[in-house]
C-alpha cells in the first residue's frame, strides 16, 4: 500500500518570484518500510517532508498522506511524528516532564522503551530541552521520533551534532524498533553510506524533482565503472549516459554509466581490455546530483 502519494507537486517560497523549492515533485512512498530521503543541500529535503507531514501546503500539485490531504489534517497529525533539529518543548517542562507527557500525543507512546533510552544515553532528568547541547537534543529527538512509533514517522537530518558513537546506536535502535513494529519511516540524511544498511527504499531530490526512486538493491547495480583506453570508452559510450568522466592519462580514461549491458555486451568490452568495477550507492547518489560532469576534478584542473 502507498501511505505518501505526491503527483506534480510544486512549492515557491514567497511571492510568484519567490524560491522554487520543488518542480513536479511525483513520488509514491511505501507503507511499512524505510526510505531514505537523499539530496544535496538545498535540494528541497525539508520542504518535500514538510508538506508530507502537512506543514506546508504545496503552491501546486496534488499531496495525499493516508488518502488525506495532509495540509493542517487532523487524521495526519494524529498518526505523523516529525522530528528535526527545530523542535520546540515548553520551557517550564524538564527532559523527564516531556517523556512523560508525550504519551497524551502519541497514541502508541512507549514510556518504558523511553525511559530506558534516556537512561541508556546519559541524558540529564531534570535540565531543560534549552539547557541542552546540538548533540544532546539530537539524542533527545530522537528518542521521541522513536518512541511515539508513529504510523508515519519522519527524521529531518536526525543526527545533528551526535557524535559518531551515538549515531550507530541511534540507527541501530531504530531498526530493531522498526522490525519490530513495522511503519513508514522517512529518514532524510547527508550520509547515504551510513544509513544505506537501514533503508529499503532510496528517494533523490535534486533540484526540487524526483531524481530517481528505487529499492536499495537496484541502487546498488545502477551503475558500473569502466576503465580502459579512451577511444574503446568513447565507442561504448556512444548512445550511453555518462554519468561520470575522469581522465586517468593521456591514454586511459574512467567513466561511470548506467548499467543496461547484456551479458554479450561486458564479454565483448573486457574483451576489449575494459575493466569493470562497481560504484557505490554513495557515488551514484554523487553523479546523479553533480552539476559538472567531472565533479571537483574538473574545477581543480582548469585554475
Ligand atoms: N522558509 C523559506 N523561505 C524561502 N526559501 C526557502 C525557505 N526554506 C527553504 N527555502 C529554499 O528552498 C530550497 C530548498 O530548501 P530545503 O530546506 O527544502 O532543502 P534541503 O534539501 O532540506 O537542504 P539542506 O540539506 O541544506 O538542509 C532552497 O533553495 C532554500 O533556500
């Protein structure tokens, strides 16, 4: 089942010459899984999040969250947990106050699992949310994002300021939470390698759009390294995507394309003396969202 249905959804800031944030955004995400929500800076993570979660309303395009549009509904907020490094608390209410309050907004609130998490990372009782530090909060947040076990439940960069440590223990908390009381998670991070192993689902927005949208597996074999002498690439990559060039030497060059060759294809290109290596999740995510088709390299070689 889709929980997360957007079809063409646009998003400007501010008036009609104001920041586009998304462009056409269409993407359906899976009910009872992970999806990691990837993209670079400024590539429009929060507003995407943001207007699932229904804090924003889109300037365009159509939103539904459990069938409902999700902009101020109550059946969404009821059944949608959104944490990020913003998150506000009332001031008179300690660390403790909070967990045990946060049952009267989160139906499937689990006080014990919180109170052990709390424990477990050290965290002060009695210090209020503003006495604590950027990796503190962090901590904080995301013992709420996990314990309230929302239907949806949404990480907007999470791990802010934690240190490494706590991150592995964060990630790892919540996929045994997760296998054990299955919901849709959206997770969005700069670290696609550190929380590749979670996820079942990888989203990119680049620019504001829809990149590519694809269980990890099929991130994973996307696309395949090539080396070789530069005449041989140039005459595979003909009718191909480059993702990726680099030059090795005056004679030899490496290319990143996609990966649709039949198996008489990569016979007859290591044949050729090709070799062909694997590229990571990490690197397609790299090469679907460069601007420069040589990445850094190319910046460097020209100055
Ligand atoms: N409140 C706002 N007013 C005006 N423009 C905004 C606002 N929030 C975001 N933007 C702009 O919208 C675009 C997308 O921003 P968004 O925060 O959604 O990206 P992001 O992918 O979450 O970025 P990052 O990884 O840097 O946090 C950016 O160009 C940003 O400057």
């Amino acid at each position: 089942m889709t929980v997360v249905r957007c079809e063409n959804v646009s998003k400007v800031y501010g008036n009609k010459n104001g920041t586009q944030a998304l462009t056409g955004l269409s993407v359906n995400i899976k009910e009872n899984a992970i999806t990691g929500v990837i993209g670079r800076n400024g590539a429009g993570k929060t507003t995407f999040l943001k207007t699932v979660a229904g804090f924003l309303r889109p300037t365009q395009g159509t939103v539904k969250v459990f069938a409902e549009n999700p902009f101020h509904h109550i059946k969404v907020a009821e059944n949608t947990v959104f944490i990020d490094g913003t998150m506000m608390f009332p001031p008179t209410l300690t660390l403790k106050d909070i967990l045990q309050e946060a049952g009267r907004f989160y139906k499937n609130w689990d006080v014990q699992l919180a109170e052990k998490l709390f424990s477990y990372f050290a965290l002060p009782c009695d210090k209020y949310h503003h006495q604590l530090s950027k990796g503190m909060k962090s901590t904080f947040h995301m013992i709420i994002g996990i314990c309230a076990r929302s239907p949806l439940t949404i990480f907007d960069e999470p791990t802010e300021g934690m240190d490494s440590a706590v991150r592995k223990d964060f990630y790892r908390t919540l996929l045994k939470d997760y296998l054990a009381h299955p919901r849709t998670i959206l997770l969005s991070s700069h670290h696609l390698n550190e929380i590749e192993d979670l996820l079942e689902e990888i989203f990119i927005i680049h620019q504001g759009e829809n990149r590519l949208h694809l269980p990890v597996d099929e991130v994973k074999n996307y696309a395949i390294g090539l080396t070789g002498e530069k005449k041989v690439i140039e005459r595979i990559c003909k009718n191909r995507e480059v993702l990726y060039k680099r030059e090795i030497s005056h004679q030899y060059i490496y290319v990143v394309v996609k990966n649709d060759l039949s198996n008489g294809e990569r016979v007859q290109v290591e044949g050729d003396g090709v070799k062909i290596s694997a590229v990571s999740t990490e690197d397609v995510f790299i090469y679907l969202t460069q601007q420069k088709e040589g990445g850094i390299d190319d910046v460097l070689e020209r100055s």
